[in-house]
C-alpha cells in the first residue's frame, strides 16, 4: 500500500491547464466598462460597510437653521434635506440599507431558486410539475406588483422588504434553472454516470451543477439592478425601510416636497440608485460575455 | 389553431386559480386580525363575533376563500373600508384610467424600441450599435419614480411647460380628449416608457442580429433576393418574439405603473394601490391586485395565441 502512494507523490506533477475561470477572469478585466463599474460598486459597498469610519457628520442629526442648503454649502458638500441633515452623510449611510435589501434577496433567491430548479429538471415527472406549475402562478404578477402585494400585507420594515422580494425572485430563477438542468440531463454523459451507478444526488453535484450554475449564476446577477430598484421602490411608496433611517428610495420620498424649493437636492438620491443600477447591469453584461452565456 | 387556443385556455386556468389564491391569502398573511382593521377599537366581544361571522371569518379557510371566489366570479369584491363603496366599481373605474396611461406609453415606446433594436441589430458591432445598446442600458437602469421626479422638476417646476399631477385640469375629473387633459398625460406616459424603450431595443437587437447570421439569409442573397426583400424575411422571423416581448411589457405597464402612478397621481390602480396600502384597505388591496394579476394572465395568453397565429412554427410544438 505505501509503495503504491509513494510512487504517486514521486511521480512528475502534471501542469495544470488555465482553467475555465481564469479564462473568465482575462476576458472580464479586458473589458473596460465591466471593470470600472465593478470598481464603482465595489466602492460602494465599502464606503457604505465603513461610512461609521469616513469622518461624515451624523446622518441623523437634524438642524432647523439648515435646512434644504443647496449644493456646496460650507460644512455640507452635498447640501442638506428637508430637516437640516447632511445629505452627503445620508446618501452614504443610505447605500447600507438599499444595498443590503437590494443585493441580499437575489443572493437568497439565487440558493433557493436553483435548488428548486436542479430538483425540478432533474427529477422531472410530477415533481416538476408541482415546482413549475406554482412557478408558473408567481408569473402571473408583474414583479413590481408581486413585491407590493406581498410587502404591504406583510407591513413595513426591512426583513419584510427582503421575505417578499426573495419570493419575487425566486420563479425566474427556478425557471431558468429548471430549462437548464433539463437539457443537461437528457445529454449522454447523464445517462452514462447513471449507468456506471451513481445516485442523484451524485450526478447532480458532479455532472449536473457544474454545467448549469454559470448560466443561472449570470441570470442572477443580471436580476440585481431589477432588485435594488424594486427594494428603493417600496421604500419609497412607505412600505420598505422606516424613517428616520437614511435608504435611497425612502429619502426620494421625503424629499419631494422640496422639488419648489432646492430641486437638486432632491433628485440626488435617484441619482445614487440611478448610477448603480447602470454599474450593476454594465457589470453584468461584461460577465455574461466574458463567460460566453447565451441567453 | 383551435385545438392550440384549447391547450392554452386549459393551461391558464389552474394558473388563474392560483393567482386568486395568492390575492386570497395576501389579507391573511397581514399581520393581526383582519377584523381590526374594520371594527371600531371599543367594540365589545358581541360585536366582534357578530362582525366576524357576517364577514365568514369564523369558517376555516378553504370555505372562506371558496365564498370569497364565488363572489369574485359574479364581479362582487366586497366593500371598500375606507371608502365604503364596491371594490368592484372602485378598481374598474381606476383601471381605465391606467389603461390609457399604459396604451399611451406603449404607443410611444413600441414604435422607437423596434426601430433602435432594429438599427442596432443590423449594423452590429459598430458605433450605432454600441450607441443604441448604451441608451438601451441606461433606459433599462433608471428607476423611472425618479425619472418622474426629474421630468417634474425639468418641466413644470423650471420650464413651466406641462402639469406635474392628476389626470385632467380638475385633478381626477372625467378623462377627456382634449388639450388641457392631454397635457396632463405627457409626463407619465414619457416617463412609463422609457424602460420599456430600453428592453424592447435590447430584445430586437438580440434577435436581428442572431438572424442576420443565419444561414438562410445567406442563402436569399446568394439566390440574387434584392436587400429591401431579404429585410422583409428577416422582420418576418424577428416578429414573433418581438410582439411576445411587446405585449408582456404592456401587461407590466398595467400592473407596474404604480409608483409612477404615486409620482403623478394619476388615478388608476397603482394610486389606488398606494391608497388602499396607506389606510390599510385589505379588501381593496386584494380586490386591485386580484384585477390587476388577472389581465397580465389574459395578455400573457393574448400574446400565446396572437404569436402561434403568426408563428406556424410553434402551434406544431
């Protein structure tokens, strides 16, 4: 036995070939629209994980004497809103939550979804009839419609915010899931590894998930712009995030009834949604071609 | 043809029973009671039973919502608790009005999405294409409440030119076809169509420049067909997933305009949302969503069976 293993270790290692991701990876970091937004969301995201540590004012602190302060004002770079906050403080503090409600949900809808989809177009028969025929109900809604729906009978807060924008997520994640196993299976090397006697649960790991979680994964991420749209929508309309927290779509909101007074300021938190909406889909787009996913 | 609209028309309905179930439960799902919503807070436990079984909500489920459905069916929605009046006239009278904001957004953005995915698609990799798909993107990108807010700002705060809220001079009076109400329709109609623009572009763009690649178009003009016939083949081809595309987006225009509906108050069904959300209306929340789900299955299968007429490819399937 350990003459066997010996040899083994003293035998020449074999060069391993550049696999499949770096080739992703050298294809994505020559396109340059894909890498300046991946630059942009990225710094997004830190600037909202430390905004506590970026020396802002406090987001929360209102002053009646400066309000609606327009752009530039000395003390607020971005002027302030219609309590006297800072508006620079706010819009990044405000990246936290619509960030977090605007990317987690996909993330979710991503595990759940696929594994409903692997299931269904693996399994087939009534299985996939029961998954894909309530898929099918949850069609049925517009996804802007769906989220309302669900978040205004569930009430504001932010958990509910995700719960129902996870489950507008989930049926075109499955859907895409399922189409996709299904053509992987009914290929030859499927009804070989089943031959040689591996069990489901092994073809899938093995066989399956590998050929199909590169398109179901780009769908995904093509879905987060959609998301955080969605998730800065319900705020808006008062059923997502709770004032006085400081979120995008929450502040469009209570900064409408500025548009007479200092009308820039209150397009600026549009704006932040606007821009990485743009990153998030641009980002996209360079991975679904760098990854050479058709739609 | 026949047999397919059959096929269709038994495939949507279990999908039309599940769509009712969903808007069935949405009210139980809420958080408390229903009953709290409705009864005065010092009703006594006589009152709360009585109101309780008046609105059958002392049967299990299955029976409520089947008494619910059959009243569904016959158009009878229950009553309004804000408003008092049927849910039924409430939401029919709102969605007329988001109809034509819907149609009117369609109508602006059916027309320029084809073109530019059209345009795109056939000069390919060029700068024309690379500046369409760059306005496509944008268009898909924007939030469009924000855009609303942008056009208000732009329009009727600084230039003055058009009304930034309601849907005729007297607010929410009745729709007319004159100027003072057109006016009124710009803005949200404009503002509605611009992520529609951007993913029709995309789509078309996608799909003319997949069937330029073909081989039969090689063949058409290898066989000596003038250009302007061979385009004809190409829009032939394109036509079925482009009006599939089409008629979905018209179905989201319907069920997704109320955030742009809230930003105008335009009076359709997303403002009427948005109210029966801000009073905590149950049944009229359930009764909008219910109509509004409803016609986006009848445009899903409107779309089925217009593409199957267009497409002798897909009946066959």
């Amino acid at each position: 036995m350990t003459a066997i293993a010996d040899t083994a270790e003293v035998s020449e290692p074999v060069r391993k070939a550049p696999g499949y991701w770096a080739g992703v990876l050298k294809r994505f970091s020559k396109d340059p629209v894909a890498v300046t937004c991946t630059v942009i969301v990225v710094l997004l995201i830190l600037a909202a994980i430390f905004a506590p540590y970026l020396g802002l004012n406090d987001p929360y602190k209102a002053s009646m004497i400066n309000r609606l302060k327009p752009i530039g004002y000395p003390g607020f770079p971005l002027g302030t809103d219609e309590q006297g906050r800072d508006m620079l403080a706010r819009l990044i503090y405000g990246g936290r939550l619509t960030l977090f409600v605007g990317l987690v949900p996909v993330v979710l809808a991503f595990f759940i979804g696929s594994t409903l989809g692997l299931v269904a177009g693996y399994v087939g028969g009534w299985v996939n009839t029961m998954i894909m025929r309530t898929v099918d109900v949850f069609f049925a809604f517009p996804s802007v419609l769906l989220a309302i729906a669900i978040s205004s009978a569930l009430g504001a807060g932010i958990v509910n915010s995700l719960v129902s924008l996870t489950i507008v997520f989930i049926p075109p994640i499955a859907r895409v899931a399922e189409s996709a196993t299904a053509s992987v299976r009914s290929l030859d090397y499927i009804d070989a590894a089943r031959a040689t006697g591996g069990s489901a649960l092994t073809i899938i790991r093995v066989h399956v998930i590998g050929n199909v979680l590169g398109p179901i994964f780009v769908y995904a991420t093509s879905l987060t712009s959609v998301c955080m749209i969605l998730a800065a929508g319900l705020s808006f309309l008062g059923i997502g995030v709770r004032p006085p927290e400081p979120e995008w779509g929450l502040m469009l909101n209570t900064l409408r009834t500025a548009i007479y007074i200092n009308p820039w300021i209150a397009a600026l938190p549009g704006m932040m949604i606007f821009i990485t909406s743009l990153c998030l889909n641009l980002l996209s787009d360079g991975l679904r071609s760098a990854m050479n996913v058709k739609d | 043809m026949f047999a397919y609209l059959i096929r269709r028309l038994v495939y949507v309905l279990p999908v039309a029973i599940g769509v009712s179930i969903i808007c069935f439960l949405l009210v139980h799902i809420a958080p408390g009671d229903p009953l709290t919503a409705i009864m005065p807070v010092d009703a006594t436990q006589e009152e709360q039973a009585a109101m309780r079984s008046a609105y059958g909500l002392d049967k299990p489920l299955p029976v409520q919502y089947a008494i619910w459905i059959g009243k569904a069916v016959t158009g009878d929605l229950g009553k309004s608790i804000a408003t008092g009046r049927p849910v039924a006239q409430e939401v029919f009278s709102a969605v007329k009005n988001s109809l034509l904001l819907a149609f009117t957004a369609s109508v602006i953005a059916f027309p320029i999405g084809l073109l530019l995915g059209f345009i795109a698609g056939y000069y390919r990799d060029t700068i024309i294409d690379r500046l369409v798909t760059a306005c496509a993107i944008t268009g898909v990108s924007v939030p469009n409440y924000w855009l609303g807010i942008v056009f208000v700002i732009v329009f009727s705060v600084q230039l003055g030119w058009l009304p930034s809220m309601g849907a005729g001079p007297g607010g929410s009076g009745q729709w007319a076809w004159d100027y003072a109400h057109i006016r009124h329709l710009i803005l949200p109609s404009v503002t509605l169509a611009v992520v529609p623009i951007g993913i029709v572009a995309r789509t078309v763009r996608a799909l003319v420049g997949d069937i330029f690649s073909m081989d039969f178009v090689q063949a058409l003009y290898a066989k000596g067909m003038r250009h302007g016939d061979v385009l004809r083949h190409v829009i032939r081809n394109a036509a079925p997933t482009a009006l599939s595309v089409m008629g979905l987006q018209l179905g989201y225009l319907l069920g997704g305009s109320i955030l742009i509906e809230t930003v105008f108050n335009w009076p359709g069904s997303g403002f009427l949302l948005s109210n029966a959300i801000f009073q905590r209306d149950l049944p009229l929340l359930q009764g909008t969503i219910l109509v509004l789900a409803l016609f986006f299955v009848s445009m899903n299968l409107i779309v089925d069976v217009a593409q199957a007429a267009i497409d002798p490819r897909i009946k066959r399937s």
